[in-house]
C-alpha cells in the first residue's frame, strides 16, 4: 500500500475531482500528497514593437491565480491530518508529473483524465494515456464526470 | 468553530405582507436558502422552502392546476412563516444552536449581531459540520474494492515488482474493506458462466471454471481469503470488468495490463469508478 501520492492537478482544477479518492485512500494511512500543477509556458504579447506582456509575467500571473486555488485544495487536505506540499509548473503535464514524481520519490500518480473531443481526440493521446504508458508507478485515473463521488 | 465561520447570507428580507408566491419564487432561485421575514423593520419570523410549501394546497387536492395560482396567490408571507424565530449570535457554536433548532422544532436560525442581521444558519448547515466532525473522527475507507487478474503472467513493467493483487490486497488490508478478484475467461459458454448446461461442452467447461476459480484463490495468502470474492466471468474484458465492478458495487477497480493497452484505457474511460491502474 502506498503512502506518498502525486496529485496531478490542472489549471481550472477539473482534476479536483479525484482528491477526495485521494483523501480516501491515503487518510487511512496518513499519507504525503504532493498537488501538481502543470499549466503551458507563458507568451509574450506584443502589440507592433512594444511588449504588453513578458512571459515571466504571464506566468507569474498564472501562478498566483492557481495558487489561490490550489491552498484551498491543500488546506482541506491538511485539515484530514495529510502531509501536504504543492507545486506549479509550466511545461508539459506528461513529462513534468513523471518528473515530479520521481524526484519527490512518489509512489503513486492521481489525476483525473479529461478526454479530448471531435478530432483531437484521434490526433492526440491525453495526458492520462501517456502518464499511464511512461510511468511504472501505480495510476489512479478518475473521470471529469459521469463517475460515482468519493 | 463558532456559527459566524458557518453560516450563510440570507436569500434576503421579505415583509409579512407580502405574496406568498413571489417568496417562494425568491427562494426556489436560492437552493437550501430561507428568508428572514420583518414586520415594519422588526425580525418577524423566517421561512423557508418547506414552510412556504407547507402552506401551499396539499399535492393531492380537488383543486385543478389552473385554481391553484388563485389560491396561492391569496397566501402572504406571514400565513406560512415561522414565527418568533430561533436566534443565535455570530459567536455561538453549532451546537448551541442545533440544540435550540431541535428544541423548537424550526430548521433556520437567524444571525444577530447586536440589532443587525448579519445571516442564517440551517439544519443542513449544521449536519455539514456534523459530517465533518465524524468523519474525523472516523476517516473515510473503501469498502469494496475489485481486481481484475489475468491467469497469464504479465510482462508489464509495474507487475514485475508488485502485482495488482498485492496492491489491492495491501489496499483492502489497510481500509478493511472487501475484495472482488474478477477474472473475464475468453471462450467459457456464457451460459456455463450463469451455470446453466450448455450441451456436450458443459462438463469440460464447468471443469475449466472449477479450475479458474481453484487457481484464483490460490493466488491469495490464506489469511485474507475471508475477505475476498471470486467472481469468473465469459465474454469480453473490458465489459465483463465493468459488469463485475457494478455488481460489486466497487469504489475502486484495480487493474494490471500491458501499460497504455487498449483494455486499461476503455476501463478508465467507462468505469463507474476511478481505476488504479498498477
């Protein structure tokens, strides 16, 4: 049984959806969850020759605005006597999760699989396909909807 | 915790006079809300959505629909709300007010900061912190867990240091919960499966199924076998997994397979519950 679970979480935290699966599991066990989120590498906006929008900026914008969400989401955690920790990327979910998780040492990765529509759906594979491919940890995938609550 | 960090902003402040039917209206648009209801600028009462259905015509009358607005419309606030209502300041516990709710029977109290109403708290409200006090105090466990084994043995990456039994055996040990070890047999009859005889196959299929079944719980320690259910289905994997995980009535479906194989992706895709895939 594990005890040390990486929570990957996403930018409109849709992927809340499995902490409470999460909670379930490692409560019992008083477990160490560390919460990801993985958001796409800032841009530059430029209007002609002039500069709106730095990407640090964008991405320091970005942080601040998943970090109000994402204490919430720890709190609550911590609140069911979890060890908590959380942190925001920017990069690939795919590639980033699996190298959270191995330098944090986790021995399981949550998260909730969001499937792609109309024809993205046969161009890209989602990241819960290619977490589950790539990673030798145990996965625990939960849907965005139409699934029973925690 | 003390009521002001529970409790809600009102759906607002409605006058006694007014039609019973225009609150009610405010209220459907407010889920689990209530209304204080004031009488020339004093607290009067509070109603809440079953008060005002409470007052309205029984479900089973004589009245047409038609006749019904003409009814209701004659109603006033002041026909359906409860009056002399509970009333706890911001600095009250949730159980001195739940006591004072069960004591008189209302299911809304008002929050009064000195002359001012500051908000309501409701029995639903209330049971919320319930609900969290005992789950503290008792934390949440699976009950029923699934896994689906293959009698094959498995060339995946995870399986060769720790197979989905082991997982969902050390899970079920650690939530005492109980294990369903479903195994979907490819070209078993389906009507040996229901245990039915299927013609000159049957002996050797029911064979099979004895042997499928012996084979399973070999695979688990002695000391948990109390706790686990062999459950052998015929057809199609992915179906058979989903059948069994809502017959069981699984709150977590453990699985092995090739990583990213098609079967582990359909499951995750369609299950009625998350998916460990391991």
């Amino acid at each position: 049984m594990f005890r040390r679970m990486l929570v990957l979480l996403d930018a409109g935290l849709v992927g809340r959806r499995v902490v409470p699966w999460v909670r379930r599991l490692l409560v019992p066990v008083h477990g160490d969850v560390r919460l990801l989120v993985v958001l796409p590498p800032g841009r530059t906006v430029t209007a002609g020759s002039r500069t709106l929008i730095y990407a640090d900026q964008d991405e320091d914008a970005a942080r601040d605005a998943v970090g109000v969400a994402l204490a919430v989401v720890a709190a609550q955690l911590r609140d069911d006597g979890l060890a908590v920790s959380s942190e925001v990327r920017f990069g690939d979910p795919g590639v980033d999760a699996l190298e959270v998780a191995q330098a944090w040492g986790a021995e399981a990765i949550a998260l909730v699989d969001v499937p792609a529509h109309g024809a993205r759906r046969w161009l890209t594979r989602s990241v819960a396909d290619a977490i589950v491919q790539k990673t030798p940890l145990p996965v625990l995938v939960a849907r965005a909807s139409g699934q029973r609550a925690a | 915790m003390r009521i002001k960090m529970l409790m809600r902003c009102t759906s607002g402040t409605v006058e006694a006079r007014e039609s019973l039917a225009a609150a009610s209206m405010r209220l459907a648009s407010d889920s689990g809300g209530c209304l204080v209801v004031t009488d020339g600028g004093r607290l009067a009462g509070v109603l809440t959505p079953a008060d005002a259905r409470a007052a309205g015509p029984s479900t089973v009358p004589s009245l047409a629909v038609h006749e019904w607005p003409a009814f209701t419309s004659r109603l006033t606030v002041a026909d359906a709300m409860r009056r002399d209502p509970v009333v706890v300041p911001p600095d009250a516990t949730p159980g001195d007010a739940a006591h004072a709710l069960r004591t008189r029977g209302h299911r809304a109290a008002v929050v009064v900061d000195g002359s001012e109403v500051v908000g309501v708290v409701t029995t639903t409200d209330l049971l919320g912190t319930l609900v969290q006090r005992l789950e503290r105090e008792t934390p949440p466990r699976l009950s029923r867990l699934l896994v689906a084994v293959s009698l094959v043995a498995s060339t995946s990456r995870r399986c060769r240091s720790r197979t989905p039994l082991d997982l969902a055996l050390g899970i079920a040990r650690r939530h005492r919960a109980t294990l369903t070890l479903l195994h979907v047999m490819r070209g078993l009859s389906l009507r040996v499966a229901e245990g039915l005889p299927a013609g000159v196959d049957a002996d050797v299929q029911r064979w099979r199924l004895a042997e499928v079944r012996a084979a399973l719980i070999r695979r688990v320690p002695p000391e948990d076998r109390s706790v686990v259910r062999v459950d052998v289905r015929a057809g199609d994997v992915v179906e058979g997994v989903l059948n069994g995980a809502a017959t069981a009535g699984a709150e977590l479906i453990v699985m092995g397979g090739r990583p990213g194989a098609s079967l582990v992706r359909e499951t995750m895709r369609r299950a009625p519950c998350p998916v460990l895939a391991a």
